[in-house]
C-alpha cells in the first residue's frame, strides 16, 4: 500500500490534532503539528521580550531564527510527541492563553513561515505524513492526496478550548477565549502571507455536533478511500 500525504487545515479548536494524532497513530503514520512550531517561536519572542501587549519588535525576533531549533520527541506514556525548543520540553507552556494571543501576529511573519515551512516540507519528504495547521493544504504540502478543512461555529470552539485550559487548571474566563478565537480567525484569514483559507480541492468538515469518534470515523473514511485510490 502506497503512503500519502495527509493534510488537515481549519480555524483554531476545530479538532484538527485531536484527530490528525488519531489518524497517525492509525497508520502508523508521523504527525507534525505546525501550529505548536508557530507556537514555539511565540514562547521564544515572548521569553526574550521581543512581543508583549504594547510593541512587537519583529526585526529583533527575525534576527534571531537562525538560532531557534524546534523538534518533537514522541512520549510513549502520553502517546504523542511534545514540542522542544532548543532542546527544551515547552509542550505545556505553548499551550497557554498568553502565547495564543500573540501567535497570529507571529505567523504573520514572512520571514517565520518561510523558515518553518521548509522544515515542515522536510519532514514530509517521504510522505506518510499527517500534518495539521493554516496552510498546509495549500502552502506546504499543495499536491498532498488527502486534504481537510476543519471548521465549526466560534462558540463551539471557544468552549472546547476554555473545557480544555480549566482541566488544565489555568484561570481564564470564556469570555475572554471567545475574544481570542474570533481574534485569531480575522488574523489568520486576512493576513498577506498564506492566509487562512479552504484549499480548492480540500474536503471540508464542520465537526460542531460531531463527537470524537464520529469525526474520527469520518475522517478515516476519506483515508481509506483516498488510499484506495493511491493503489
């Protein structure tokens, strides 16, 4: 059976990892999630003072990407790979708020998606790949076999994500993940470089009123169809 390329595209907690690391796991398959190496990056401009609410200092963040490496390291007890920077486990703190708020503005960065996108068509050289994020449809992998654009309706998602930060026990209101959400869709969609959109020959799934396993179910449907058609 031939490997594919699979990539998974959509607005912020659409599911797109939850069901791409399912996916992988599946077909045994590498998942890489773009969106944690934008993440990273922001925890790297945040921690070195280059970005905070008042100034974003993009010269000095540009500067200094020759000198971040992001890797992810698979943890057989949580069954997925955690994101390292600069050799660091930064799994956790990318996973915050704080470094959802200034993402978008990150990866609006010219420079930043052309240096991660490299990496990220590295890593999918030899297909087999299931990568999820904003462009990989369309930017980074634009001939993958199997494209998918997540979507659902912001409330949805600002009350999956809000769910996900009190388990965690941070101290957000919902209100303000509604903010953040709504942000980050405008930012990403109107942005000049490789904006948010739905690839022209990506299937779309709105996943509102799916539970995991019927999106899983859904979505591994179209797998087996495109393998299928691979053969």
């Amino acid at each position: 059976m031939n490997n594919i390329t699979i990539a998974i595209d959509g607005f912020s907690s659409t599911g797109k990892s939850t069901v791409a690391k399912q996916i992988a796991k599946h077909l045994g398959y590498i998942y890489v999630d773009s969106g944690a190496m934008y993440r990273a990056i922001t925890l790297y401009a945040m921690q070195h003072d280059f970005i905070d609410e008042n100034h974003f200092d993009i010269e000095a963040l540009v500067a200094k990407l020759a000198e971040i490496n992001i890797s992810f390291l698979f943890n057989e007890k949580l069954g997925f790979a955690e994101v390292y920077l600069n050799s660091v486990n930064v799994e956790k703190q990318i996973r915050t708020l704080e470094v959802s708020s200034f993402v978008s503005q990150i990866a609006t960065i010219p420079e930043v998606r052309y240096q991660l996108v490299k990496q990220q068509q590295k890593m999918g050289k030899d297909k087999g790949v299931v990568m999820d994020g904003r462009d990989i449809g369309t930017v980074v992998f634009p001939y993958a076999e199997l494209k998918i654009f997540m979507t659902a309706s912001a409330e949805t998602r600002a009350q999956r994500r809000f769910d996900e930060l009190i388990n965690r026990g941070d101290n957000v209101s919902y209100k303000d993940v509604l903010h953040n959400v709504q942000e980050r869709d405008y930012i990403d969609s109107h942005r000049e470089d490789s904006p948010l959109v739905k690839a022209d020959d990506a299937v779309e799934i709105d996943n509102s009123n799916l539970s995991l396993e019927e999106q899983f179910n859904k979505v591994l449907d179209l797998v087996n169809m495109t393998l299928k058609d691979s053969e």
